[in-house]
C-alpha cells in the first residue's frame, strides 16, 4: 500500500495548453484524458474492496461514507469545471448539488455533514450512473475545450484531480475507523501489510541553519496553502532520521506516559481522561498483548512498525518523555529537501509543532475554490509528508497537511526533533 512521490498528472507546464488562445495539441489533451481515467478509476479500485452496506457507514461526523466521497468528488467536476465551462452540460440530478456539497458555501446550501451515513438513497447503482454521466462529459471536454478557455479549464481539472486524490485517501481511513468499531474486526483488505521502519541510519541529524526558504516553488501543481515560497529561519536543530516505533512507543506506555499528568498540554491531558485513552488509536489488549486494527484486520502490534494514529497531544506528550520536542514545519522541509530523513512519504504523516496558519504574504483563491484551505487556518496544527494511504502522485515536500490536535483516526505518526 505505500506509495511513491512521483506524480502522474501531466507537469502543469507543458499541459494547460500554454498562452491563451494557443490551441492544445493532441498530445495535450491525450495525457490529461488519460490521467483523468487513471485517478478516477483509483477511486473504485478502492472502493472495490468494500460492499454497498461498507459504502454507506458512517462511523462519526469526522467521517463521510465511500458512496459519499465518491459522489462529492463526481460533484466537483460538475460543479467547478462542467457547469462554467460547457454550455451543453445537463445536470445530472438536481438533488446531488445539495447532498454532496462539502462545505463550499458560495456554491450554495448543502446537507450536514454529521448526516451523510443517512444518505441511503439515492443509492450506489445513482451514484455509479453519475460517475459515468460526469466521466463522458469531462473527457468531451477535454478533447474539444475551445483554445481560449483552455488553460482554466485544464488547471481546474488539475485542481478536480488533486482533490479527488485527498477523498482517496480519506475513503481508506475513514472506513478504516468504521470498521474499528465492527466487533467481528473485518479486514479491508486481507493481503494489506503495515509498512516497516526503514533499513537506514537511525540518530538525529543536523538540519541546515540559517535563512532557508520553504513552501512551493516552480510551476508545477500545489494547492494555495503551499505559497508563497518564502524565507525561514531555522536555528541550530537536530532531525530523527528515522520515525517513531511502536517499541518506543511500548516504552512509553510502560513508563506510565498515558497517567503522567506533567507530560501533556492542558487540553491533550483533557482529552486523555475524557477519551480514556491508553494507547494509539485502533490498539487494544488482546490475550495480555496488544493488538491494532489496521486495513488488514486485527494484527499483532509490529514493534519495529511506525507508531501511527497518534494524536498531536499525544506525539507532543512522547517528543516530551523522550527529552524532545517536534519538529517545526519549516524544520521538516528543510530536513526533507536535503534527504536527511528516512520515510518522509507513503508510510505516516508527521506531525509538527507548527500551528496552521497562512504563509506570509499568502492570498487565497478567489470564488468557491478560495474555501479550499485558508478559512480553516485555526486552531490545527500542521502535518509533512505523506502516508502509506496518500495515491501515487500527491505526496510532494511542500505539502501541508492539517487536523485538529486531538484527531487519530489519519495515518499520523511522529519524528523527534532536539535542539542542536
């Protein structure tokens, strides 16, 4: 299940027909239709796994069902890309604008999110058909968008992709979370193997000093939260090579890390007496030895496994007991740009000490699109890299990710950092 760094969607560059009015060749548009295929149909790969009672599960409001994801993303397309830019669009169901809305409020009301599991009907067998309906008018699209309007209507497909690659990885774990609650510990996937730590050097590094600039750089894809590439000052700090293992993690239980009071942020220790927490998320004793639901089922904790479904008051609780501390976001990149660390991407995302917050200088998009990212910077804390359910092509060294610090149910693991 890991994935790789490389990207699949044609370099933004060479594909969005270049200059206004230039009209895109067919090489062009052959690659863009070809990419589309490849990510939408990643999406049913995954979905495959799952029967239509999985498919419309929804185990808590942070999560959506795997008929809902794949229905917002369908949405997208229509909403962004074939309605503005194709005069002969239909709509495919009047209703569907309604309930598959996220949370665009310029493109209009839209059912709660803590209700999308009640969404029975309309049914899988709708949504499929709706998924072929905006699948055929997209690549019509494709192959005959006038020069003109060729360069938008290519960049917000890129955008349309990339979104559809985030739901991807959201229907992995947010089933995941569903299936942790099942008393039988059904597997998503039975052939599914945790990855392991890497093979390389362990210790800590030292990351560059100095002024160094971080964010998105080029004119290849990002999302608008990664800019504007700018300047940081890092001090003198050391990196972890390596992430977290669930041994170290063992240790920390042991040592009563879970009841140590002085260890936690005031609101993480809150969240440890309210959630009752002992442990990562999914772990549970089993037979006096622990356990984790993964994809693959219930297995067998793997002591040289990353730890993962970690929160950020729980990473921040360990970096503590371990005489560290968490590595800011600037900090990471830097480390990364430079191959200093091991499993930076397709195994966990890491969390940092970086609240999430504009870039300086960072405008966001104008219109529904500009909903995006920047009206949730607050109160979230940011996370670098990628994991081992992020699709092949969307991880990249500027990517910032962002949750709630007390969220566990993502792939999210841990990478220390000390002082130099």
């Amino acid at each position: 299940m890991a994935r790789s760094a490389t990207m699949p969607i044609p370099d933004s560059d060479n594909s969005r027909g270049a200059a206004p009015n230039k009209r895109p060749t067919p090489e062009v548009r052959a690659a863009w239709t070809e990419t589309f295929r490849r990510v939408r149909a990643e999406t049913e790969a995954r979905a495959a796994h799952l029967s239509v009672e999985d498919q419309i599960v929804q185990s808590m409001a942070d999560a959506s069902p795997t008929k809902w994801h794949r229905a917002h993303v369908t949405w997208f397309f229509e909403q962004f890309l074939l309605v503005p830019n194709d005069p002969g669009y239909k709509i495919f169901d009047a209703r569907f604008p309604f309930l598959f809305n996220s949370y665009y409020v310029a493109a209009g009301p839209r059912h709660a999110r803590p209700q999308r599991g009640l969404i029975t009907r309309p049914n899988g067998t709708d949504v499929a058909g709706f998924r072929a309906h905006v699948d055929t008018a997209v690549e019509k699209l494709i192959a005959n968008v006038p020069a003109e309007i060729a360069a938008e209507v290519f960049s917000i497909l890129e955008i349309g992709l990339h979104h559809e690659q985030q739901h991807q990885e959201l229907l992995l774990t947010d089933i995941l979370h569903a299936f942790a609650q099942n008393p039988t510990d059904p597997a998503y996937d039975t052939s599914w193997q945790a990855p392991r730590a890497g093979l390389g050097a362990r210790g800590f590094v030292d990351v560059p000093a100095g002024i160094m600039s971080i964010g998105h750089e080029g004119d290849g894809f990002c999302f608008d939260n990664e800019t504007p590439f700018h300047d940081e000052l890092i001090p003198e700090v050391r990196i972890a090579r390596h992430l977290v293992s669930n041994a170290e993690w063992l240790e920390f239980i042991k040592a009563g890390g879970y009841a140590t009071p002085s260890l936690w942020l005031s609101d993480g220790w809150a969240a440890v007496q309210a959630e009752v927490w002992q442990a990562p998320g999914y772990w549970r004793l089993k037979d006096d030895a622990w356990h984790a639901m993964t994809l693959g089922g219930l297995k067998p904790v793997d002591p040289q496994a990353p730890v993962m479904h970690v929160s950020y008051y729980e990473a921040e609780a360990f970096a503590r007991f371990a005489g560290k501390h968490l590595p800011s976001e600037a900090e990471w990149e830097v480390a990364a740009r430079a191959g200093l660390i091991a499993d930076a991407f397709g195994v966990a995302w890491q969390w940092t000490r970086s609240a999430y917050l504009p870039f300086p200088g960072y405008r966001a998009a104008e219109g529904a699109l500009g909903e995006y990212n920047g009206k949730f910077m607050v109160n979230q804390m940011v996370l670098r890299g990628s994991s081992l359910a992020t699709p092949e092509g969307h991880a990249r060294v500027s990517c910032r990710n962002f949750f709630y610090p007390p969220a566990r149910w993502q792939f999210s693991g841990v990478r220390l950092a000390e002082f130099g």
